[in-house]
C-alpha cells in the first residue's frame, strides 16, 4: 500500500516550486490563484525570495502547503491508499485526500500562520531538538519546570522529540536534559512554542474558521497527529485539526500504525526530504521515496 506524507514547516528552501511552475500549465495556474487569494504573490518570494523571506510564519505555511498541494495535483500517477502530514502537513494531506478544497485549504493555512504569528507575539516563547533520550525521561522532565510550560511537542521519531515552551522554560529543559544524558538539547529557529498549551490563543481564532469551512468525505484514510490512527469521519478530521495546535505531533505512533494497516511504500510530497528520513528511522524495511 502507498502512503502518501506531506512536510510541515522548516522543509521550505529558496526557488521552491519554481521548476513546477515553468514547466506545467496547471500548476501555474494554481500558483497564480493563490497569489490571488493571499492577495500578495507568494509564488515570486518563493522562487526569488531569500532565506529571511520565506522563514516568515505567515510566509512559510502557505509556501510549504502550495508546493505539496501542486505537486500532488499535477503529479501523473497519484493515487494514495492513505496519507499523513506533519503538522502544517496535514492540511495539504487534506487537500491531497479531497476532504479541503484546494483554495479552502490555503486560506485556512494562512488563517492558521497568521492566527500563530500573534500567539508567538503575545507569549514569547520557542522550541528545542532533544536528541539520545527515551521518551519518558524528556516526559518526566518536562513535567518537572514548576511554574514553567514545557511540553512535549514533536515525536519525531525514536530518540529525536522536540520540546515546546517559554522561553525560560526551555532554557532550564534544556539543561536538564543534558544532566540526564541527552546527546543534544538544541533550541530551534522558530518564532514560537508551537504544538503547546501556549498555543491557545491560536486555535480558538483556527476553530473558528474551520467551523465555517466546508469538509468533503475522504478519499481515503488520514493519520492524523493527533489521534495517529486511520481516521475517515468528517466531524473527527476537524476536531482533531483544531487539537493539533495546542496538542503534540505524534509521528512516529502515526508512522507505525500506518506500517501496521498495511502501508510498504512512503512517498514524501512537498519540499525537501524530511520525512523520509524520518520514516526510515521508526521502519527500517519501509520503502520511501520523493514524488
């Protein structure tokens, strides 16, 4: 069985998409209606714009969603028996499944990275790597920042979490972590602690605009980060989008069941190689490729 998986932020590089829009009809025309609908043209930071440029939240998204949602549309032989995104990832998996329409899917997108970008502002706060510790240890200690939110937010894989919180938070987590034994507690380049109860602000503002987006039934399953199981009901897929920005991205549960349900081949859609790696690490035999 084939599953398609789809990156979320941090995959986004200078001159993303360029190549697809020179050289297919269809995807500059889609291109085109979504410098539309944004009001402002992404496509031209995408394939001019420097690396500040697209590392914008309110740019990076949407960039990243329309670079997997294109080529997922103009892509010959695409026909997936299950599909899963990381985080922002979901939502162009919802559009690859045919539950979003393709223009709801990027305003919803927008919605949610400007929706982010103020939640950022209004608690300054960020996100670290924790590299070499079991699960349960970064867990236990992320629980132990008394007056502090530090969360787990990012099951990457086995031995990679990524952890979410105030900023003084994660600084304390960090060294912590290092004191049990982790590898590497690196903070990241981010503009906030994503995937954290800090999040809130964000969601109700994302519940709202989902409530007023209409959803199709799926062509076929979504793993969702959330409840990392096959799910196909309607009403669940939009409960669990709006949990996932204040609740973490469990990938690698979401990796394992889909390699459970039948899944050999995983084939990454969107920019970079992210995934794959990933994948590799929490299934070995899988077969994984870019489309």
């Amino acid at each position: 069985m084939k599953a398609y998986v789809f990156p979320g932020q941090g995959a986004q590089f200078p001159g993303m998409g360029k190549d697809l829009y020179e050289s297919n009809e269809e995807a500059k025309a889609l291109f085109e209606k979504a410098n539309e609908i944004l009001g402002f043209r992404i496509s031209d930071i995408m394939f001019e714009g420097t690396d500040e440029e697209l590392k914008q939240t309110k740019v990076t998204q949407p960039a990243i969603f329309l670079h997997s949602v294109i080529l997922a549309k103009t892509s010959a032989d695409f026909n997936p028996d299950m599909v899963a995104g990381h985080s922002l990832g979901e939502f162009s998996a919802l559009v690859a499944n045919g539950v979003l329409a393709f223009e709801d899917g990027l305003k919803l997108v927008y919605q949610r990275a400007l929706a982010m970008q103020e939640a950022c502002e209004i608690n300054p706060s960020g996100m670290a790597a924790i590299l070499g510790l079991e699960d349960a240890k970064v867990e236990e200690i992320c629980a132990s920042m008394e007056g502090e939110t530090v969360v787990a937010a990012n099951y990457n894989c086995p031995g990679q979490l990524v952890i979410s919180g105030s900023n003084k938070g994660i600084e304390l987590a960090c060294d912590a972590m290092k004191a049990a034994g982790a590898k590497r507690a690196l903070p990241l380049p981010v503009g906030g602690a994503f995937h954290s109860p800090l999040m809130e602000p964000a969601r109700e503002k994302l519940e709202k605009a989902i409530a007023a987006t209409t959803f199709h039934e799926p062509s076929c399953p979504v793993y969702q980060n959330v409840s990392t199981t096959a799910v196909t009901d309607v009403q669940e897929i939009k409960n669990n989008l709006i949990a996932q920005l204040t609740a973490p991205v469990k990938w690698t549960q979401s990796v394992q069941n889909m390699v459970a349900d039948g899944a050999i081949e995983f084939i990454e859609c969107g920019p970079g190689k992210v995934l794959q790696g990933l994948v590799k690490k929490i299934h070995k035999e899988a077969e994984v490729r870019s489309v």
